[in-house]
C-alpha cells in the first residue's frame, strides 16, 4: 500500500509524500443507540482503513486528489469552506479547517487519498478519512495535539463539513482502537478503557444487506424524541434522572408503561442495553467469547422488536445464523433501517457458511449480498 500510494503521489504533484498515515474503519460489537443516551458503547478498528499521503506547499493552496475516484480538488485556505457539488473534499477540508479554528496557521498542502473501507456499509468511511487528515496534519504542523482532543476535531469535521451531526464513537474508534481490543466508551464523560478481543479462531463477517431504508433518518429523530419523552416522564419523580443512562427498569415500569406502550419499549431496549454491553465486557474479561455472542443476538431482538429498528433483510440475516453452531452471536449493526449484520464465526465455517447465505438470501430479496472478513487492528498511525 506504502509503494502504492507514493507511485500515486507522484505522479499527481510531481514529488514523493512527506507522511503517510493510515486510519481505520470500525465495528461496534455491542452498545446500539445508546450514544445519544449517555449509555457506552464498544466499538473497535478494523483492518479496513483509509490512507492520506500529505507533503506541506510553500503556498496558501491545498490540492486533493482521490485515488479511488480518479477526482481532484483545489482551494485556498483563505477560501476554507465546505463544497457542496461533490461530497469527499469536506471530510479533509472540515478537518484542517479545525486547526484555524484553534488559531494555528494553517499551510497549503497536497493530499492524496485512497480508502479500502466499503462506503455505505456502516463501518464509518468518513470517520476514517476525518481522522486521518487531523493526525497527518497534526504531525506535519507539530502542533503536540492530544488523540482525545484529535477526535474531537474529527466529529467536528463531519458536523461542521459534512452537516452530519454523529456521536463521537466513530471516530473515538478510529484514532483510538488497538489490536485485539475493544473500547468501552463512556459516551458521557469520554472516559474509556480497553477490553480483551481474543476471539482464537473466530473473525467478524460482516454481511451487508445492500438496502437502505429511506426510514432511517426520520425514524432516527423520532426515536431520540421517543427517549427524550422517557427521561421527562421518570424524571418528574426522580430528579437525578437526567438520561437512559440513570434510569431503571422499575423507574420505567412505573412512570412510562402506564402512559405509553410504545415510548416504553424504546426506553426499556435501552437501559437494557446499557446493562448488557457491561455484562459483555465481563464475559470478555473471562474470555467467554461464546456468553457475549448470546448477548449480540438479544441485542439483535431488542433493536427488532423493541426499539423497531430493523428491516426485513437485517432480520433474516440473523435468523439464517441463528442456531448454526458455527456462529457464536449476529446483530443488525448501525443506525437500522439497512446496512450490516455482524457476525462473529468460526474461521474455518466462513466460506460455508457463506455458499449458503448468499444464494438464500438473494433468492429471497432480490438483492446481492456482499461479505466482510474484518480483523482488529490498531488505530490512526504513521505508516
């Protein structure tokens, strides 16, 4: 990939990279919608990543070229600001722009990028490229900036940029992920720690359904205002509640259940999941692998069921894996509504097990199915 890039580098701007670092996609093994309930998460970095080569201009222009797209794009920092006719310039425009905004004089530079993260499979491409532009240039304009403090630059590179409003667990997983680790995330104070992923002979297969549901965005809101209205509701009678994250079940059974069926289900999924992503990292601190996959599948019906998440091609992806031996735990991963389920399998079943979900599931969605083999792996680094 290193001989690669430069070959590329070169032959865009005529000379070779200063740095080239390399920033990963991620996975979250468990811990869905909870983010923005204050609860934690458990993501980690892959070994699919994007790649940005970067050598510093003695001008004020900066000029992008994306390797994957055969595209270019030039500006002035004088003239930083988000473009609206084509997408892949704001991630590294919104993440350099951070360095002005901290009043740090920022040079023209060339960049080049290049990505092996599948876009619009939920493994959060655009983190990746966000985090990637924001080390490179840290490193480049010595500006000692801290990783936390780096991924706080990055979301507000995809907020400010891209007009994504996120969560900060995409790119928290990108810069900070370690081999054979997952991160237990506290969405409310950023504090974390890493847990043992051994997974001996078992790997992540991520079976991409090819949908998106047009819901996902709209239902996204709806559900945010459905927890809000939990919080309200529990809060009345116990002032200390002031996200999922505080609540209880009983709390919920007696001030959201009586009021509202369906506010409660959102409500109970989450404090349920708060609850079972703690209990998943206590099996992985026992290396049972095999407890937190049974967790993964509850997780899957909570988000189905409770939350209404989910869609048809998610559901029968897990329901086809469900009882194989072979598959220690599956769950829709992402904000819902399409995209992936994750898969924890036998290594040595994968290619089975793949000859029988593909033509099963194109036979019964009309729709191809595109398979991920992903391992953990480090995060943001100088390669």
């Amino acid at each position: 990939m290193k001989e690669k890039i430069s070959a590329a580098f070169l032959a865009a701007y005529n000379t070779t990279p200063t740095i080239i670092v390399r920033s990963p996609g991620r996975v979250n093994i468990i811990g869905e919608h909870t983010d923005y309930n204050n609860g934690f998460v458990l993501p980690a970095a892959i070994d699919k990543a994007a790649y940005i080569a970067i050598s510093l201009r003695d001008d004020d222009q900066i000029h992008l070229t994306a390797l994957d797209l055969n595209e270019s794009f030039s500006i002035s920092v004088t003239d930083l600001k988000p473009v609206g006719d084509v997408s892949w310039p704001n991630y590294i425009l919104g993440s350099a722009a951070q360095f002005t905004k901290r009043g740090i004089q920022l040079t023209g530079f060339n960049a080049l990028l290049t990505s092996d993260v599948p876009m619009g499979a939920g493994l959060s491409s655009s983190a990746a490229v966000e985090c990637a532009t924001v080390f490179t240039l840290n490193h480049l304009l010595q500006t000692n900036i801290d990783r936390v403090a780096m991924v706080e630059m990055a979301q507000k590179a995809e907020h400010e940029y891209a007009g994504v409003m996120c969560g900060i667990m995409d790119q928290f997983a990108s810069m900070m992920g370690k081999e054979n680790q997952v991160i237990k995330l506290d969405c409310r104070s950023l504090a974390y720690e890493y847990v043992p992923f051994n997974l001996d002979g078992y790997k992540i297969v991520l079976l991409n359904t090819n949908v998106k549901h047009s819901l996902a965005s709209s239902e996204y809101n709806t559900r945010r205002k459905e927890c809000t209205q939990a919080v309200e509701w529990v809060s009345a009678h116990h002032p200390e509640v002031q996200s999922l994250r505080d609540a209880t079940i009983a709390m919920l059974d007696e001030h959201v259940q009586p009021k509202d069926a369906v506010v409660y289900n959102r409500s109970r999924y989450v404090v349920d999941e708060i609850a079972r992503l703690q209990d998943a990292c206590s099996d992985l601190q026992q290396g049972n692998i095999a407890a937190m996959g049974q967790k993964m599948f509850a997780t899957h019906d909570g988000l189905s069921k409770l939350y209404a998440v989910s869609c048809k091609e998610l559901d029968f992806l897990v329901d086809f894996v469900r009882n194989r031996p072979e598959v220690l735990g599956a769950r829709m991963m992402g904000g819902g509504f399409g995209g992936c389920t994750i898969n924890i399998v036998q290594e040595s079943a994968i290619d089975a097990l793949v000859a029988a979900v593909r033509p099963a599931y194109e036979a019964a969605m009309q729709l191809p199915l595109d398979v991920f083999v992903a391992s953990i792996k480090n995060g943001t680094e100088i390669i």
